[in-house]
C-alpha cells in the first residue's frame, strides 16, 4: 500500500490543480488569444521576453520574477487584475528571475519556457504561482511539473525534453542577464515604461498609481482616455 501512496497524492494534488489552474487561466488569459491587430498572442517569445497584450498599448509594464517568492505569487494576483483593467492601454512582459535560495525556482522557470516552446506559457506561469505551496514543498517538484504540463494538454515527451533542452536554458539565462544590466536585484521588480517602481509601490494601490500616471504621461494614454 505505501508504495502506491505517491501516485495516490499526484492524483489527488493533480485534479485539484485542473479544477483551479486551468479554471485560472480561462478567466484571466482566453481573451487575449483574440487579439486585434498590432498585439501580441499569448504564445509571444520574442527577444523582448514574454508578452501579454498590445504593441501600441501606451503603457509596458516589465516584471522579473521567481516564481517560488511569495511576493511575486501575490503580485502576479495583481498584475492579473491590472492586465483585465487597463486591456487594451497596458502590455506586459515577464522575465525569469529564479534565485539560488529556492531550491525549485529555476526548474520551475525551466517548465515555464518548455510550455512556450508548445504556445503555453501563460497557463503554465499562471499554474506554477496558483500552486506555488505545492510545488514549493515537495521533494520532487518535477512530478508536479508535470502534471500541470498534462493538465494544460502540452506533449509530454517534448515537454521533458525541452525542459532539459538548450533553448529553454538559454531562454532563462537572457532574462537574467537582462536583469543583470538593469541593476535588478530582488524580486519582484516591477519597471512601469522602463521606469523602476519602488517596492513600496507593489501593492495594487501602487501599481495602479504608476500605471495611471504613465497613462496620463503618455501621448497615446491621452489620447486613448478622451
């Protein structure tokens, strides 16, 4: 019996993740596959890193982030809430920022970038932070990982491949170095039209403060707003 207790648990932490993760990423991204003319879909992975909403959106909102920090599990919240808010003003674009001091954070960056390579980033990012505790805890996040690959109906084979391939290393590694030029440090960082915003700002007050304020700046934001 207890040797079968490891797949009982799998199965168990599997089905809850399809009802919640998935029911996640219907309700914060499907939209946006529908874009229209001049933005990104939601399987961009371009040089310019992950993005999520329009080329002509008047406001970029850039986030490096690991997704076994707490705080960017809580700022992702957020900026879900910003992207439905301000669609179609702002875009979005997200790095991988893992840390040495989270045991799972770059395999889990790794699993990110093996979803692109099959179009799922965005449910695959929005997975990995809604089962953050999860994953975070286990022995073997790995099996988690996945399981949410299934879960988001990606080609298990190719998935385990690409998550020990070169391009999703590399993938990882220009997001830091991105990170590394822009004298970025801890995460979350948030720079709000290239323009850092203060961690005392990352709060959904802050973060719409600054967003509001690049609007207003922006010659398109005004124009978009009259």
């Amino acid at each position: 019996m207890k040797r079968y207790l490891p797949f009982a648990i799998v199965a168990i932490v599997g089905a809850v993740t399809l009802a919640s993760g998935i029911g996640l990423y219907r309700a914060k991204r499907a939209p946006i596959v529908a874009t229209a003319k001049g933005s990104t879909s939601v399987a961009d992975r371009s040089d310019t890193g992950h993005v999520l909403g329009s080329a002509e959106a008047p406001v970029t909102l850039e986030e490096f982030g690991d997704y076994q920090c707490p705080p960017c599990g809580r700022i992702a919240t957020v900026i879900g809430r910003m992207e439905q808010d301000y669609r179609p003003r702002l875009r979005i674009i997200f790095r991988n920022l893992p840390f040495a001091i989270h045991a799972h954070a770059h395999e889990a960056a790794l699993a990110a970038e093996a979803a692109a390579l099959q179009g799922r980033f965005w449910e695959m990012h929005d997975l990995l932070y809604k089962e953050q505790a999860a994953w975070s805890s286990a022995a073997d996040a790995r099996v988690l990982f996945e399981s949410y690959a299934g879960m988001i109906g990606l080609d298990l084979e190719r998935f385990r491949r690409d998550m020990d391939g070169e391009a999703t290393k590399a993938r990882v590694a220009a997001d830091q170095q991105r990170a590394t030029s822009l004298g970025v440090t801890s995460t979350p960082s948030i720079f709000i039209n290239n323009e850092p915003l203060p961690h005392t700002s990352l709060n959904s007050s802050g973060l719409r403060a600054a967003i509001d304020a690049a609007m207003k700046s922006s010659p398109t934001g005004r124009n978009a707003e009259s």
